[in-house]
C-alpha cells in the first residue's frame, strides 16, 4: 500500500470514528475546537495503529448503536472524547 493510500485509508477511517461515536469533525474545525493540525496529527496518529482491521470491523459493528466512546485501543479516543464535550 502507499503511503498516500495508506493516509486515505486511515484518514477515512478517523472520520468513520468520529461520525460513530457523535462528533462532527467539521464543525469542530469551524468553531474552533479542533485545529488543522490536529486534525493531522490524528490521521498520522491513526497510521501508526496496529487495529486497522479490527477497527474496520467494530465500526461496521456499531455503525447504528451510537456508542459513547472510541474503543480503548483507539490512538485518537482522548479526541474524540474531548470533541464530545
């Protein structure tokens, strides 16, 4: 996979992750409360994650249960959960 596959991939998987658990990442971006950056650091963080598959599948799981929370192995669970607040 290249990298810029590989950064789609995860970057759609950040924003899955987010539509899941309730937080609307461009609403964040437009009121202030997530920088671009950090937006950035987050798919890069996501990369990183050794759960992709696993993470693929427990979205599918909870696509329409609306949990509270990312899952614990989630590098970007802190963010999601400060977005919620």
């Amino acid at each position: 996979m290249t990298m810029v596959n590989r950064i789609g991939r995860h970057s759609d998987l950040v924003h899955s992750m987010a539509d899941t658990v309730g937080v609307d990442l461009g609403d964040a971006l437009l009121d202030g409360r997530l920088a671009p950056d950090e937006l950035r650091s987050a798919v890069l963080r996501c990369t990183g994650c050794e759960a992709a598959e696993v993470c693929g599948q427990w979205l599918a799981d909870n696509a329409d249960s609306n949990p509270d929370a990312a899952p614990g192995y989630c590098r970007n669970a802190d963010l999601f959960a400060r977005l919620q607040d």
